[in-house]
C-alpha cells in the first residue's frame, strides 16, 4: 500500500503540470526505497520507470507514450499481483483516459 500511495502521489505531481522538479525529487526517493525493499511489483517498478521517462518527454510526443505504455500494462494482466496493484491504483484506467 505504501508504494502505491507514493506512485498515486506522483501521478498526481504529473497532473499539477507544475511541480515537476519535486516530482524529479520524489522519484528519486521513492526509487531508492523501492529498490532497498525488494517488495514493488514489476508493474509498480514499470510505473515508476515510465514515470521517469515521462518527465523528459517532449509534450508533442505523449500520445503515442501513453498507447505504448497502455498496451504493455494490457500485456501484464496475467499475474494476479499485478491485477491487485491496478485494482488498488488504476494506472491502466489512468494511461487510457491520456491516450
């Protein structure tokens, strides 16, 4: 719940359009702590990656960041972990709204 309450906080830096230099900051915060705690799913480690990229990406190119992105979450429905962390924080709902 923790990582997904960090992820959730992040997202919502990305929508404030504004704070990207604290969201640069708490990404690299909460990259740190995912990687000491072993405990982040693939999907919340690709989150955050995406988030990553997501801060050095031209504005002109988004649209087809978020198809990429949602068609690889699609992808990874699979496993039941990854099915309880986008019932938890819909990140796939997320990407499909901005695509």
């Amino acid at each position: 719940m923790d990582i997904n309450a960090r992820l959730l906080e992040l997202l919502c830096l990305y929508e404030t359009k504004k704070q990207y230099d604290r969201m640069s900051y708490r990404l690299i915060s909460f990259g740190r702590s995912v990687v000491k705690s072993h405990e982040a799913s693939p999907l919340q480690l690709k989150t955050h990656k995406m988030l990553r990229a997501l801060l050095q990406l031209h504005p002109n190119e988004d649209k087809h960041f978020f198809r990429q992105y949602t068609n690889a979450y699609k992808e990874m429905l699979g496993e039941p972990r990854e099915r309880l962390f986008l019932k938890y924080l819909d990140v796939l709902g997320w990407l499909e709204s901005k695509s």
